[in-house]
C-alpha cells in the first residue's frame, strides 16, 4: 500500500497536518564534498593531536609504546564525533564544510533540529562512513542512517526573495509548524491558485482546532491565503 510519503517529490516532506512542505534537499554530490572539506579540518586537528601525543610520550614514561599508541586513537575517535556533533550544535546545524556549501541540519517538520537529534545523528557516523553512501543514493529525502534515526534531513540553505517573518503564531506551534507556514506564504505566489487555498485553508483548519480564539478579528471572507497572511503577519490591534 502507497504511504502519504510514497506520493511526494523527492524534495517534498509532510509538516503540520501533513501539510506539505517543499524543502531543498541536498543530494549526495553536496553532502560527500561538505564532509571532504570537514574531515581535511578533521584531519589538520589530528596531527596536532598526534604531535602533543608525541610530545607528551616523551616527558610520561606511561605513554610510551602500546599506551601512547592507545591515547592517540582514542584521541582520534573524539576528535571525530566531537567536531561533527560539536560544530552542528554550535553552528545551529552546520558543519564549516556545510556552512561553504550552504548545507544545514533541519528537523523532519523542517525546523531547526534539537540538540539530542543532532547528538544522536552523530552517534551513527562511523557506521555511516561505510553504509551513509548507499542509503542517501537511495533514499527519497537522501537520509543516512544517523539522519533517520534522528528524524533530521541535510538542505540547502539558501535565502530566498519573498522571505515571510511571522509576528505571531498560535498557541502550542512549535519550530515545524512554523516552518511549514512560513514555506505556503512564500510560495503562495508561484503555486496553482486553488492548491494555495486548498492547503491555506488545511492550515487555518488546524488553527481552529488548536487555538479556536486566534482567528477571532480576521476577515474570514478573504481568500484562505489572505487570511491565514494577515493573521500571521500582522499584530493583533
């Protein structure tokens, strides 16, 4: 049996509602060429590790031999996990090699992704390294193993003319929904007229539903599109 999601463009996930949402995911291409530029950084910190090693065998007889040899590739395993959890934390997720590329870290709703999710996207890297490849090539929403445990997906972050800010949301939206709102206002313009009020209206539906007084003050008679704009955008009087 086909899933909602079996039904959608490559570029396309189900936020609020299963309301859907138009994201631009990276492919493969991009994502081996961001990590290619981190794993250089990664790799420029490991020989400064490896020379403090080194240097450190050298004044601490217990370094010396097999324990150094241990202390060095333990250092490496850090090293590794840590710069790719420890930027994409710092970076709102995005890695330096991400951030040339334009590449970031999003939640499945398409929101910025929390700290444990992208914690537990890390986890699986090492597996990823060998098996992340072949499950990106052949996922629909190019998903590694880290990032479907996760519930993350890799996007190009690009800004994009008609940027829509919402001053205020309803109660109990989070990161996703707010995502998804702010994608149907932007791209209201180049949709099919009755689709842009089709999933409007799914969206002002959901509104009543989770927050019936947030509507109230809004011109209703205007197209769902409108209406659902100028609740969003404009403050309450």
């Amino acid at each position: 049996m086909a899933t909602p999601e079996s039904n959608i463009g490559e570029h396309t996930v189900l936020g609020l509602d299963n309301v859907p949402l138009e994201l631009p995911i990276a492919g493969a291409g991009s994502r081996v060429l961001a990590v290619f530029l981190d794993y250089m950084l990664v790799g420029a910190i490991t020989v400064v590790w490896v020379i403090g090693v080194v240097f450190l065998a050298t004044l601490v007889d217990g370094l010396r031999g097999g324990w150094g040899i241990a202390v060095g590739i333990a250092g490496y395993f850090v090293i590794d996990w840590g710069y790719f959890a420890g930027m994409e934390l710092a970076l709102g997720g995005r890695t330096p090699g991400k951030a040339v590329l334009r590449l970031r870290v999003v939640s499945r709703g398409g929101g910025s992704p929390s700290a444990s999710a992208l914690v537990v996207r890390n986890v699986f890297r090492s597996v990823d390294l060998l098996a992340g490849l072949p499950l990106i090539a052949s996922d629909p929403l190019a998903r590694r193993l880290g990032d479907r445990i996760a519930g993350t997906l890799v996007v190009h972050d690009q800004r994009r003319d008609g940027e829509v800010t919402l001053l205020r949301v309803p109660a109990g939206w989070g990161a996703g929904e707010v995502a998804v709102a702010e994608a149907l206002l932007r791209r209201a313009g180049d949709l099919d007229g009755e689709r842009a009020q089709a999933l409007a209206g799914r969206l002002l539906a959901v509104i009543d539903r989770t927050d019936p007084g947030f509507l109230a003050g809004v011109d209703r008679a205007a197209d769902p599109v409108a209406v659902l704009r100028a609740s969003l955008t404009s403050r309450p009087a």
